[in-house]
C-alpha cells in the first residue's frame, strides 16, 4: 500500500505533467526511493573512497547502467572502454594519539581533537607532524587580490608559524565591499586560505570557525575534517598543502586571543578594510605531535555513455558523486558510527541513474550523452577534478554538465535554482525550459555559502566547460516557501554531513521525478543540437571557454 503522502504527491506529479511534450519519458518516485535506500544503507559503509562501501557501490552503479542499456565509457584498455576511470588519490589518515597543546607562558592548555579543534591529516607527504611552540599569527581573512587592491598579509613572512585566518570573504558581515557583497567568491572558501598559506610558506593554517560564514555548524567541520583525507596525487605536494590544515572552535579562539591580550571582535571589524595588517599573537604558541599513515590508492569514477547518432565526439555530461564520509570515529559506547548519506548524495546517484533509463529506452541523440560517477566529492571535489584534468573525452567539445548534489527528497516544487549566481547559456537553457515544466528559477538564495564551488561542476567551469549544479526548489507545492525553506535549514543543520542523513520511508520522491522531466529535456535537446552554449561576457570563465573555440568549429 503507498503511503498517502506519496499518493498526494503522484497527484501533484500528473496535474504539472498536463503542460509537457507528448512522448517526454516518465521518472519514477518509487525507483529513486530505492535506489536511495540501497546506496545509504549500512551495507554500504558511508561509500568511503578505497573502502568495501566503494567496492559496492561501483557493482551496484555498473549492474543499473548495464540494466539500462548504456555502454561502457571508461579507461580504454586495448581497445575497449571499461565501466571506470581509475582515479589515484593519496590517502592520509592520523594514526595512534594526537597532542595539541596551547602555551600562553603561564598556562598549558591541551586541545581536544574534533571538540575544540578539527585537524587534517597532512597531507604533503609527511609521516610526522612534530613541532614546539609554534607562533601564532592573525592574517584577517587571508587574502592576497592584487585586482582588488587587497593585501592582508603585508610582506609578513610565515615560514614556521600558523596563521590564524577568518572563513569567507571580507565582505560577509556589511554586505557590500569589493569581493560582491553577500556572494562568496572563491577568496573566501576554506580551500582558498590553504592554498594562500602553503603558498607563502606557514607552518600551517587554522581557520576560525563561525557558523554564518561557513554556511554549516561546528558539526560539519569535525566530521569531515577528522577522518581520513584524500588527494589528488601531486609532483609538489608540500607547494599545495602545509604541514597542518585545521579548524577551530569559535570560542577556543576568542580564548587564545585573549591569552594574548588581543580584542578578537575589533580585529576582525578592521579585517573587513585594507587597513588590517597582521597581528602576532604574542606569547601564545602552539605545539602539536602526531603520526601520519600516508599511501597512494586507486578510486575509481563510474562512467556510462549512449553514444551519438551523427556527432559522437560531441559530449553532454550528467554527472553526480557516488561517494560521502565512509565510517566515522567510534561513539561513546565504540560503537562505529556509519555517515549514510541519503540526501548527500544518494539522491544525485537515484537521479543519475534514472536518467541513464530514460536515456538507455531513447533512440540515439545526435551528440553523446555521458553519465558520470564520481569519486571523492567530499575530499575536495577530487574524482571530477581528476576527469577535467584528464578526460576521457576532450572538454573543448563538451557542450555543457549538469551536475546533480543533494537534491530534495520531497514533494513538487514551484521552482528550482542552482549553486552559485553564475551567468551563462546553459542557466538560459533550464529557464526556458522549466516554463514548460511549471518550474521557475529562483537564485541561489544563500550565495554567501559558496556553492558553486563546492560541487563537482566547478572542476569543468573552471576549465570553461559551460557547467551548473542543479538544484532542487522550496517553493513547495504543499506548504510554500515557508515549508520549503525550512525543511532546507533544518537539513543543514541537522543532517548534513551527519549520521542522520539517512533514507526515510516518508520521502515522497515526486520533487525529484517531476524535475528529472526538466533535466532530461534541457540534456535532451542541448544533445540534438549542434549549439555550443558559452558563459556571459564578463564571466570569469568566458576566456577558457573561448580558448578552444577553434576546436568546436
């Protein structure tokens, strides 16, 4: 028997289906349940990269694609594609206890990992982080902009100390400034501010943790920060990572700088101008001891393709992450603690493979359509930075991705949007075509949280590839955008990147199938055309893209 709420919304699915093309294929709510419950059960281990969770869940994505009538578009190995990419990745995970401890002169204080600090495992190749009393220096937000006149560091050297940086950009507080306001920009990722420091030498860099910046709790950070770490495997690695990548709790902070006698609010207030130098803090250091399990591994990414009609050398990619956090850090009870991750990203990898079906029951498009898988995600985007870096089919002609991340598991919606406030032809597309689809584009309402460079879309936008991350609307047919925004927020703040992010059999599933519509469509037709979608004049990614045009002619 359904469940009368799934009822409900099949209703809601059929009435906004009166408005479509005849023929358009239909998307089950039932078979993206499933498919959400199969890849975030326990069985599956959190589908940690280099794990038995990854070793299932890449049999169980093969065995749908094959079902769906797909061929293989992997690695070519003697002449013939597999169903996988092999992607190498160092892995690095801290191995036996890990001592911090803060000396003020007078006191010794010792950090507690994942409750008042989150460290990474290095991942520059060291075996062992070992150093004492290593100073600490405040660099504001950690941003080096020269086309923004902007400079936090000041000529301030340093090598052998950890710098103390805020998340987000400058702007994040007032709202207007010269980093766009509310909207992130990729200064203000967390990503950003290692790279800057293990560019200039630190020891390492510790960001202060506020929830409103970050976009996400103090809950967020320990988990994806305390277990093992992946990366793309590097000629230089220490040029791209300092020994100690971390996270700390507001209120540690404030504590530290108030050992050093500093007003953390008045500091951070002039951080926001480009007044703001960096400020030592004086007599408080920080020494830390730890081992470091350090191994090359192999994840693979999965990789399906219908091959074109008339231009099979011409691409439109689908693609999602098939991986989450894997198992966690043992409970109080030591118990293993198991990250599901239904929403994050089962429900990518549901709407992945349903496309695949519709597609795998379709006569042929006239480009290829490439259904991609991929890895370590949740590791800093690594299995699609690895594709755009070495892509099994040329990005030149790759027409445009559109990439699905945590999409809603709920009812229908009025509308949809996309990570980030990007410009291009492709955002264009969706507009159009959602009119169809009784759906309209609402903008990212939070660009302050910088999604659109956290999803895998922005490995091929930054190559110019036309990309966006879709995303599911809350503009609820049932309940609004009352309902919807707060369903959003609640997620985010309970579920995300949490042990509760698990299947629900209450889940309707009718949001997800009556947008897949829309998805399929806007593929469909990019497919059967011979357009090349672009990004809007002054967007930053408009030069890559106009870089190949010669290869598209």
């Amino acid at each position: 028997m359904k469940h009368p709420m799934l009822i409900v919304a099949l209703l809601a699915v059929t009435t906004a289906a009166t408005a479509h093309a005849a023929g358009a294929p239909e998307f089950d709510p039932q078979r993206l349940s499933q498919d959400v419950k199969v890849v975030s059960s326990d069985e599956f281990e959190g589908r940690g990269p280099h794990t038995p969770g990854e070793d299932k869940t890449i049999a169980y994505l093969i065995e749908q694609f094959k079902a769906a009538g797909l061929q293989p578009g992997g690695d070519l190995v003697k002449g013939a594609r597999r169903w996988t990419q092999d992607v190498p990745l160092g892995r690095f995970e801290i191995k036996g206890p890990l001592t911090l401890v803060v000396n003020d002169g007078k006191e010794r204080l010792n950090l507690r990992q994942g409750d008042d600090i989150a460290v990474r495992a290095a991942m520059n190749g060291a075996r062992l982080v070992d150093f004492k009393n290593a100073p600490l220096v405040f660099v504001g937000y950690g941003v080096s902009a020269p086309e923004r006149h902007w400079d936090d560091f000041k000529g301030m050297d340093l090598k052998g100390k950890l710098a103390v940086v805020l998340i987000n950009d400058p702007d994040f507080e007032t709202g207007v400034g010269d980093f766009g306001g509310k909207a992130m920009t990729y200064y203000g990722r967390w990503t950003y501010k290692y790279e800057e420091m293990a560019k200039r030498g630190a020891l390492g860099t510790i960001i202060i943790h506020e929830t409103a910046p970050a976009a996400y709790g103090w809950a967020t950070v320990k988990n994806s920060n305390t277990n093992v770490m992946y990366d793309i495997v590097r000629k230089q690695p220490r040029a791209a990572h300092a020994p100690v990548e971390a996270w700390i709790q507001r209120d540690v902070a404030l504590d530290l700088f108030r050992r050093a006698g500093l007003d953390f609010e008045a500091l951070k207030t002039l951080a926001q101008t480009r007044e703001f130098k960096p400020v030592p803090l004086k007599g408080v250091t920080l020494s830390a001891h730890y081992a470091v399990d350090a191994r090359v591994i192999t994840s693979k990414n999965v990789v399906a393709r219908v091959v074109g009609g008339a231009r099979p050398d011409e691409t439109v990619i689908y693609s999602a992450h098939w991986d989450h956090l894997g198992v966690g850090l043992p409970d109080a009870k030591g118990d293993k603690i198991i990250y599901n991750g239904a929403v994050d990203n089962g429900t990518g990898i549901a709407a992945l493979l349903e496309l695949a079906r519709a597609y795998g029951k379709a006569p042929a498009p006239r480009r290829s359509v490439l259904f991609l898988a991929v890895t370590a995600e949740e590791k800093g985007l690594l299995g699609s930075e690895y594709y755009a870096n070495a892509p099994l089919y040329p990005l030149a002609t790759t027409a445009g991705v559109i990439n699905m991340d945590a999409l809603s598991p709920e009812g229908v919606a009025h509308n949809f949007t996309i990570s980030g406030t990007a410009k291009l032809d492709l955002l264009d597309r969706l507009v159009a075509n959602g009119k169809q689809w009784d759906l309209a584009y609402s903008p990212d309402p939070t660009p302050e949280a910088g999604r659109f460079f956290r999803s895998d879309h922005f490995s091929f936008a930054k190559r110019g590839v036309p990309a966006i991350s879709f995303g599911s609307g809350d503009d609820w047919l049932d309940g609004g955008v009352a309902a919807g925004s707060a369903a959003k927020k609640a997620y985010v703040s309970n579920n995300y990147h949490q042990p509760s992010d698990q299947w629900s059999a209450q889940w309707s599933f009718a949001g997800m199938a009556h947008d897949l519509g829309m998805l399929y469509a806007v593929g469909r037709d990019l497919a059967d055309s011979s357009d090349w979608p672009n990004w809007s004049a002054d967007a930053e990614f408009r030069a890559a893209r106009d870089a190949s045009a010669k290869e598209r002619q």
